[in-house]
C-alpha cells in the first residue's frame, strides 16, 4: 500500500500535468460550461413551444364521462336515480387569426434563442481564447520580471564588492538596492495577477491547468484585416446581435397584429357523439309510468360556431396601444444595437491595426535597449556612466519585452473580438491562432 499511494497521486498528478493547447482548452470548456448548456435549454424549450402553438389550429378530440346517484329526500323521498353519459367531441379551428400569430411569434422567439445559443457559442471561444492568452501574457511577465531580478541582484553583488573595496560610494549601492526591492514588490503583484487570471480560465473551463503551450515566434505572424467598411458591410448581416434585435422587432410588429385580433371574428366546427344511462328506483318509483326507465339514448351533433367580439371595454384596445408602444421600444433597440456593432467592429479593427504598430515598434525597441544596455554597462566599467544609467537601460530593456509580449497578446485577442463583433467567430479562427503555438511553459512558478 505504501508503494502503491505514491503512484495513485503521480498519476492524479499527471492528469493536470499534461500540456494542453488552445483548441483542446476550449473543447474542455464546451463540453463542461453551464452557461452554454442553459443556452441549448432555453432554445430547445422555445422550439418545443412551437408545437404548443400549433395545437390550437389542429384538431381536438375529446372523451369526457360521468356518473352519478341522486338520492330524493322530503317530498322525493324514496325517488332515486342513477345517471351515466359518455361524449366524445372533435373541434376544428377554421378561423382564428390570433392564433396564427401566436403561431408566428413563437417561431421568432425560437429563431431568437436559437441565435442566443449561437451567441454563446461564440462568446464561449472569445472568453476561452482570452483567458487562455491573459494566462500566457501573465507567465511572460512574470519570467521578465524574474530575469530584472535576477539582473539587478547581479549588479547589486558587483557594487557591494566595489563599495567593500572603496571605487564606488554607499550611494549606488542603496540606489540598485532600492531598483532590486521595487522588482521584488513587482514580482509579487505579477505572481497574484497570474494566480487570479488561472483562476479566470478555471471558471471558463472548470479545470486547471498546470501546463499550456505558449507562442512559438517563429511562426507568430501579423495579418491586417479587410478594408473597414467591408467589415462593416460584413456585420449589418452577420453580427448576431444585431439579428437578434431585428427579429425582436419583427416580433413586436406581429404583436401589434395579434393585439389587434380581438376585434376579429373567429370560426370553428364542433362534431360530438354522446350517450346517455338515466336508471331510477326506489318504493316511491311506479314503474308503469316510467316505460323507458334504464335505457341507454344515443345523440350525435354537429354545430358550426361563429363568434364576434363587439365590445371589451376598452381592452383590445388598450392592448394594440401597449403593442405599438413596444413596437418603438425594440425599433430604438435596434438602432442602438446598430450603433454598438458599428462602434464594436470600428474598435476592434483600430486595436488590430494598433497591435501590429505596436508589435513592430516594440521589437526595434527591445534591440535597441539591448543596444544601449550593452554601452551603458562598458561605460559604467570605465567610468563614463553611473549606476544610475545602468539601472535605467535595464529597466529600459525589461519593460520593452514585457510591452512586445503585451502586444502580441493584445493582437491575438483583438483578432478575436473583431471576428466576435463581426458575427463569424468560429472554431477555424481558433485553429488559426492554435498553429501560432509551439513549446509548453509552466503555469505552476515559484518566486523566491
């Protein structure tokens, strides 16, 4: 048993230990995230209404029965009865516009949440791709700022020992002292930041993950997007909120006619088939005047019915008036939801064409720190520059990896969202931005 403990939590280990990728992080999420599963219910549920809908418009087929004693009493004393019927009535609905308008309005509600459940589909890859990539964007912080530490131990050692010896003044020494101390507070902030982000992915997926592939740089690659207002072409047909607020306008349209139905007629036929057992007894019953006590009698019937309506009170028409007043209500939401599409895709693309500027001016500026930090330290070592340069150009060169990492990041997403706002995120774009990742890193990082 004591052999055997070991290897069970290797092998519980093992199950997070493994690296995963993008494409198999989201199939984790699809698979195991509530919202999307609430989403597939409310939009089997509103599919399942239609049927409900339908069935005032076909046939209805009844059977209905009773029995019952009736026992005299005063002057009907001793006069009993026993009374038996069994029907059964078939109606059709020939006219009822109402409810083919409901009919029409339940099938808008089904094509609504059946868009919703797209939209979730959609914002479930959005929010597995971002937090997968905030988790990266946080491990590369961290490694930055671990490397800054490192660096400044290294120059805080070598000016401790200049000190010791007299070439240099306290002065410095307390100067890279407080640069190590500040990185060290950084290092903590960067640790809870990756921390809160693995916990943000675990909500998405309800998994950890103690291992991810990272960016591989030599296939990262910048693309800019198609020309703007093709985008925007793109979204007023595509965008899925924008599609839901013109079928709820829609919908309201086809409410205002169903309010105004109450002023019309609706016909259907009825066909009925019955029969009917009346049995008395009792000492007060005289038979002979009775000839057809307990017998069964048979009807059928047949009826066509008209109905009307004249006067309500005011309350068809107060009906259409609510209708027609939210009729405007979703009309303003749809231009409002115009307006943020347009706004949204407008953003996103902005942000794309910001990250690739962004990628390519931060990565001249990493080499031209490394540059600079290079020339600071030889002439910190000659006298030329102080402590105080040196400092500064490595701080110079941290910063501008961890703002290229930031940028990469930021494209990666911003591609994402402007696929979201645009209304055709799916699993291809995921595939796309999964072949951009190669090594695995360790989400698990210690800091010392």
């Amino acid at each position: 048993m004591k052999k055997l403990l070991p290897l069970l939590i290797g092998l519980c280990f093992c199950q997070y230990a493994a690296a995963e990728n993008l494409i198999e992080v989201y199939e984790q999420a699809k698979s195991n995230n509530p919202d999307l599963f609430s989403a597939a219910a409310q939009r089997d549920k509103a599919y399942a209404a239609i049927s409900g809908s339908r069935a005032s418009l076909l046939p209805q087929l009844g059977l209905a029965g009773s029995y019952g004693i009736n026992y005299g009493e005063r002057l009907s004393k001793d006069q009993n009865a026993k009374t038996g019927n069994l029907n059964v009535v078939l109606s059709q609905t020939l006219f009822n516009f109402a409810s083919w308008k409901q009919l029409d309005i339940t099938k808008k509600q089904a094509s609504i949440q059946d868009i919703a459940y797209q939209a979730q589909e959609q914002q479930l890859i959005l929010n597995s791709a971002t937090a997968y990539f905030e988790v990266l964007k946080s491990i590369d912080a961290l490694g930055f700022l671990q490397a800054q530490k490192k660096a400044f131990y290294r120059q805080l050692d070598q000016t401790q020992q200049k000190h010791r010896v007299g070439l240099v003044a306290i002065t410095d020494v307390q100067n890279v002292k407080a640069n190590y101390d500040q990185t060290i507070a950084q290092l903590i902030s960067a640790h809870n930041m990756l921390n809160n982000n693995l916990e943000n992915l675990r909500q998405v997926t309800g998994r950890f993950y103690a291992n991810l592939a990272t960016i591989d740089t030599s296939t990262f690659k910048t693309t800019q997007p198609a020309h703007i207002d093709k985008l925007l072409q793109q979204a007023e047909s595509t965008n899925l909120t924008l599609l839901t607020a013109k079928l709820a306008q829609d919908m309201a349209k086809e409410q205002i006619r169903l309010a105004e139905s109450g002023h019309m007629p609706t016909l259907s036929v009825k066909a009925s088939s019955g029969l009917n057992r009346n049995k008395y007894y009792g000492d007060n019953v005289n038979p002979a005047s009775m000839p057809n006590n307990d017998r069964i009698n048979g009807s059928n019937s047949i009826s066509l019915n008209l109905e009307l309506p004249i006067f309500a009170g005011g309350a068809t028409h107060s009906q259409v008036k609510q209708a027609q007043y939210n009729y405007v209500d979703y009309s303003q939401k749809l231009e409002s939801a115009n307006r943020s599409t347009v706004n949204l895709v407008r953003s996103s693309y902005n942000d794309i064409s910001a990250a690739i500027s962004s990628i390519k001016a931060y990565q001249q500026t990493v080499v031209s720190a490394k540059t600079s930090l290079d020339a600071t330290e030889s002439g910190y070592k000659v006298g030329t520059r102080t402590i105080v340069d040196v400092l500064s150009a490595t701080t110079t060169l941290y910063n501008a990896k961890q703002q290229l990492s930031n940028a990469k990041y930021n494209y990666l997403i911003s591609l994402l969202k402007l696929k979201f706002a645009i209304g055709t995120l799916n699993i291809t774009d995921l595939n796309y931005l999964n072949n951009m990742l190669g090594a695995n890193t360790n989400t698990i990082i210690a800091i010392d």
